[in-house]
C-alpha cells in the first residue's frame, strides 16, 4: 500500500492522543473536551483518503479509508510511531537477563523513545499472570513453561530470546568425597528439589531418560521434588532431606562459593549443547496491537547485546544493580562460557525443545508457529543494520537469525 507519511505522521498523532482519552474516562469527565485531536484526526484521515484514492482510484472509489488504506492500526504501523512509551518488562532474579539490565543502565531503552520499568517476578507462572491481566507488556520467562502455557491455551506469543543455557544441578558435598569425577548417575537414591515446568526439570529428566534412570523413591532411582521457585528449590538445600538441587545463574556460583559442588552444568552435556531457555513473551494482543513499541523494545535488546559483547566490567557493574552478589559471580555466570544471553527469537532450537517436551509428556503437542513471531526481531535487527552495515556483533546476529529462525 502507498501511505503519505506527513498525512499517516498527523493521523498516526490523533489517533494515539484519541485513545489515551478514552483509556482514562475518569479524567475525560472532569476536564474540558478536548476538540483539537477529533479535528486533527478527521483532517488527517482525508489527506490519508486522498492520497489514496490518487494512488488506488479503483480501490477508494466507493470503499472508506480504512478498507483501502488498512485500519488504524496498520497506518499508525506503517508511520513508524510508537503506539505506546511506557513499558512494563517483568525478569526473574537471574544475571541471565542482563540484557534488559543493560538495556535500561546503558539508557537504550530511552534512546528508542520507550520509558521501561523493570520488575522481578518469582516465578514463570507469576509472569504469565503479568502478561495476561496487563500488568506487564513483555516477560522474560523460561522455554519450558512458555511452551507449556501455550499448548495449555495461554495467548501468549514467543517473539524473542533472552537466555541460552545457563543452568543444572548441585549436590552436597558429602556425596562426592573421594570421587575424582561423577555424572548424573550421583543422583540415585538421592532427593533432588526443582521447579516443576520448568527447563532445569526438564533437562534433568532427559539426562535421566538418556541413562536409563527412572524417577522415583528407590536405590537406583531420583526422587525429585517440586517446589514454587527456583529461590524455594535452591534454599532447600539447608534441609538434611534434600540432598540436591536446581539451580540456573547465578545460583551455580553461589553454590560453590557455599561448599556444593556441581553435578553438571547443561553447557557441558552433549544432549543440551545450545539449549534456549528464558525466552521474550508477551500478550498475543497487545503484540500486534504494538508493532512499532516492540520493535523500539527489541532494538534495544539488541544495542544492550553488543555492549555486552564489548564492555564487560560496565556490563557486570549494570547487573549488579538488579542482582546484588559478588561482581565476580556475575563475571562467572555471564563470561564464564556456561551460558549466553542473545535476543534471537533462535524458532528452530525452540520447536525443537517442544518436541522433546512433547515427547517427555511435559505437554500436548501443538502448532507453535501461530504463537511465534519472529518478525519484530527481523525488522528491528534490520533497521540496526541499516544504521550499522559493518558491525560485527550485528552482522553475526545476522547469520545467527538465518540459521535459526
């Protein structure tokens, strides 16, 4: 479609100043109308009809603006203004999601026209509650129970990365004396707290299943058992009953520092090499309702991403901010080689840890692709492109998006 952008600029204006005023009618009742935005929004509408009807006479000969130009939606889209500033972004207690520490430090989020507060959650399920009642625009939650709500009904669309590995499990020291190494075979007879739906759990449960270990309360079984968070399932190890646990970053670090020992990290083991965890989703609505607010949100993301990749101590001290630990933890989690912190939305891994989960029976199967959009990464990793056509952080991100989408 031909849009003319001061028309689509002036009507994209009025129509956003419209609909704050009829998000808030209380304020509506007890001010004075406000007549300027109907008149602007009706004199952009028909310069937007009249560049129309020159363009695709056919087409706006007997239909309305809307019917030949797209809804209000579409234009306020293809103006490029944002349909929203402020933003709602809720993150788990883990240096993981640095990304959105950086992004808020460095002032990126600013710099793309959004104002973003920053909330930490519990857990997954706290999340989606977020998200679907409205209090939050976008979550960073974790692979395992995104898929899970979505194969549940949940409306929530995947459209982003946040986290690749990154987690596993630790048991008491007193298990591991005399021995100069183990694998997940130390786990039999023994209780092991996790988080259900989760993917820590079900890592774990693929490991199992790989060497033929079954779940349960005998010798040559693991007895694993479930609690609310991974803050609950890690703080269990101080109970004489639990003999291991969960953990992902920061809490494999802390851990050691503790006297735990670690029985595998998840970037060591062959069968969860490039395993996507926490992933960006939102409310499926207010995605599409948002096109031009999310795309500004994820060039951020991706600004943060480079600056992770070129200024460590900056990027550890902006950590630090949302998670208090000792700095060199952070430098352990986050430069360590245990796990990465990347924005692309990474489809392929995804569907592909779906069908494991699926296979596991950890859910239903269902269609993911109708709950993934990998089209506001694309477009917003193409405008930085666009501005940058030399960097290498961006080019490998790039190949990165090519081969995973």
């Amino acid at each position: 479609m031909k849009y003319n952008k001061l028309a689509l600029s002036a009507l994209a204006l009025a129509l956003l100043t419209s609909f704050a005023a009829c998000g808030n009618t209380t304020e509506a009742v007890n001010s004075t109308a406000d007549t300027s935005a109907p008149a602007a929004a009706a004199e952009a509408v028909t310069e937007t009809e009249d560049c129309c009807k020159d363009s695709e006479k056919d087409c706006c000969k007997d239909n309305s603006v809307a019917d030949c130009c797209g809804s209000a939606e579409e234009i306020l889209s293809a103006s490029g203004e944002l349909e929203k500033t402020t933003f709602e972004l809720g993150h788990l207690n883990s240096t993981a999601h640095l990304l959105a520490f950086v992004a808020k430090e460095e002032g990126f989020f600013a710099e793309q026209g959004l104002d973003v507060t920053l909330t930490q959650f519990s857990s997954a399920g706290e999340l989606a509650t977020g998200l679907e009642s409205g209090k939050l625009d976008a979550a960073f939650i974790g692979s395992v129970p995104s898929l899970t709500f979505q194969s549940q009904g949940h409306d929530l669309t995947i459209f982003g990365g946040a986290m690749t590995n990154g987690h596993g499990y630790v048991i008491k020291s007193q298990y591991t004396e005399g021995l100069d190494s183990w694998d997940i075979s130390i786990l039999k007879g023994r209780n092991v707290a996790s988080v259900k739906n989760s993917v820590q759990d079900a890592e774990l449960q693929i490991l199992l299943k790989n060497a033929h270990i079954e779940i349960g309360e005998g010798e040559d079984q693991v007895n694993i058992v479930y609690f609310d968070s991974q803050k609950d399932a890690y703080a269990a190890l101080a109970n004489a009953t639990i003999d291991a646990a969960s953990v992902y970053s920061p809490y494999a670090s802390l851990a050691a520092s503790q006297g735990y020992e670690i029985v595998y990290r998840c970037s060591e083991e062959p069968a969860l090499e490039n395993q996507p965890c926490c992933r960006q989703v939102a409310y499926t609505e207010n995605l599409n309702q948002n096109p031009n607010t999310f795309k500004a949100f994820e060039k951020a993301l991706i600004q943060a991403y480079k600056f992770s990749q070129e200024n460590q101590e900056k990027t550890i001290q902006d950590v630090k901010v949302y998670i208090d630990i000792d700095e060199e933890f952070i430098r352990t989690e986050v430069y360590g080689g245990y796990g990465a912190s990347n924005p692309d939305p990474d489809k392929l891994g995804t569907a592909a840890l779906k069908d494991s989960i699926v296979e596991l029976g950890y859910t239903e199967d269902y269609d993911i692709d109708s709950l993934y959009n990998t089209d506001i990464y694309k477009n917003a990793l193409a405008e930085i492109l666009a501005e940058n056509p030399d960097d290498a952080v961006y080019l490998e991100l790039q190949e990165h998006f090519n081969e995973y989408e």
